[in-house]
C-alpha cells in the first residue's frame, strides 16, 4: 500500500469523526454549535494528512502521476485549505456538515482509485509547472461552482414558507446553520478572483509549453476554445462586480457558465491529458 493512500485513509478517518461531531446536533434537533479552537486545529491537522496524501500521490519521485480521483481529492483539499484559512477572519464553520462529508468522500475515492497515468515529458519544467498550475486553477473554479450551487440552494430556501418547527428537515436546519449569503458571497468573489489570476497563468504557461512542443501560441482546437471562454467569462463577471456590483442570481448564473465552459474544456477527468498536452 503506497503512502498516498495511507494518508488519504488517515484524513477521511479524520473528516468523518469531525463531520460526526458537526452532524450529531443536527441529527438530535439541537442548537448548531460553534466551532472552537480544538475543532479548528483537528480541522488543520485533516486538511494536512489530505495534502500529504495528495503530495505523495500526485509527485512521486520527482515524476507527475494523474487520475480522475487525484484531480478531484486535489481540487477538494485545495477548497478546505481556502475555507480553513477564510475561517481564521470570518464564522465560516456553518458550512461543515456540506464540506466535512465531501472531503471524506474525496479521500476515500482517492484511496480507491489511485489508479491514472504518469504524464509524459514531465520533467520539462515548463510543462510541470503549467500542468500543476492548470489542476490548481479547476480545483479553484470546481469549488467555485459548487459553492454558487449551495447559495442557489440556500437563496431558494429562504424565498419559499417557514415550516412548522416539527415538520424541518435536517437538510433544512443544515441550510440554517450556513453563514449569511452575504458573507458566502465574498468567499465565492475571493475564489473566483484568486482562480481567475491562476487562470491566466495556466493559460500563459499553456501557451509557452504549446509553442515549445509543438510551435504553436495557441492552437485553436475545441478544447482551447472552451478555455478562453471561461477566462472571457469569469473576466467579464469580475468586471461586472466591479463596474455595477453585480450580485445575486445574476453572479451565481455567471459562475456556473464559466465553470461549464472550463469543464467542456477540461473534459472531466482527461482534462490534464486532453487539453494540456494536447492530446486528441
């Protein structure tokens, strides 16, 4: 057994007792308490056993190994590492009992199926570089996009009639639990910025490795297409916020448009050996 699925083991063994203890209250009808200091550090010491995981899995012996599981336990460690730093300055812990099982899944599929490929010509270092920064910049827009679906979801329930006390499911005192949509809000606008300007790296250093191996800046094939119209979108979104304080449904239909075209670009789990190397 190779030491990236021990650590992923050991995290998804450290995401489900806190996702038990965030559960429990809900479960049980009771009043969602407070994450303390103990809670946060458990939560680090998690988020550090995933990323060893990932390490150990993605980058052995100076090589570059993918799969459709990497990539997507990279993307949700990559998502938990963020939340965890934006929970040092904002109460973020709501959104727990949602992260705390998908970062247990994450971990155990990665476990699973570690199974993927070893990327050729990765000790170029152009290349290594642009393909990390490519899996960095998804895993950002994945998050994103998943958490617009959450405030869609929570939007919608705060515009529909109040149960009756008795009658609340726990997915709607889960819902009740969530940080305000304002300040959900500017965690997705962080995201979206910080994934943008990542974004545009990948595109740039896809650019110097497509012209290095192959001679071209920009080989106008579907799959570059589709990246340059999510960058055009989450571009024109970041304007849009800036410019007339786009906001609301108005934001979250953006986002998701993006994420679709970066996704029709990517192709799913082949987007490292589809788009980046331009294979296909």
């Amino acid at each position: 057994m190779s030491s990236g699925i021990v650590f992923h083991l050991l995290a998804a063994l450290a995401y489900a007792l806190l996702g038990v203890s965030v559960w429990r209250p809900l479960l049980q009808n009771k009043p969602h308490a407070r994450a303390g200091r103990i809670r946060h550090l458990c939560l680090a010491g998690a988020i550090a056993l995933h990323g060893a995981g990932v390490y150990q899995a993605i980058l052995p012996a100076h090589s570059l190994y993918l799969g459709w599981a990497l990539a997507l336990s990279a993307a949700i460690w990559l998502g938990m590492l963020i939340f965890w730093l934006e929970g040092v300055f904002m109460r973020l812990e709501g959104l727990l009992p949602i992260l705390l099982p998908a970062a247990t899944l994450a971990c155990l599929l990665g476990a699973a199926f570690p199974s993927g490929h070893l990327v050729a010509h990765a000790g170029i270092e152009w290349l290594r570089i642009h393909l990390l920064i490519a899996l960095i910049a998804y895993g950002l827009m994945s998050i994103a996009a998943l958490q617009a679906l959450l405030m869609a979801a929570l939007d919608r329930q705060l515009h529909r009639p109040i149960p009756d006390a008795h009658n609340r499911t726990v997915v709607d005192r889960a819902l009740d639990s969530m940080p305000p949509l304002l300040v959900q809000e500017i965690l997705l606008f962080r995201l979206i910025w910080i994934g943008f300007v990542i974004l545009t790296l990948a595109v740039v250093t896809g650019s110097i490795v497509s012209l290095r191996l192959g001679g071209s800046w920009l080989p106008m094939d579907h799959k570059t297409v589709f990246t340059l119209l999510s960058w055009l979108t989450f571009g024109v979104l970041l304007t849009g916020r800036y410019a007339q304080g786009w906001r609301g449904r108005i934001a979250l239909r953006w986002t998701l448009t993006g994420f679709l075209f970066l996704l029709l670009s990517y192709t799913g789990s082949q987007f490292v050996l589809d788009v980046i190397l331009q294979r296909g």
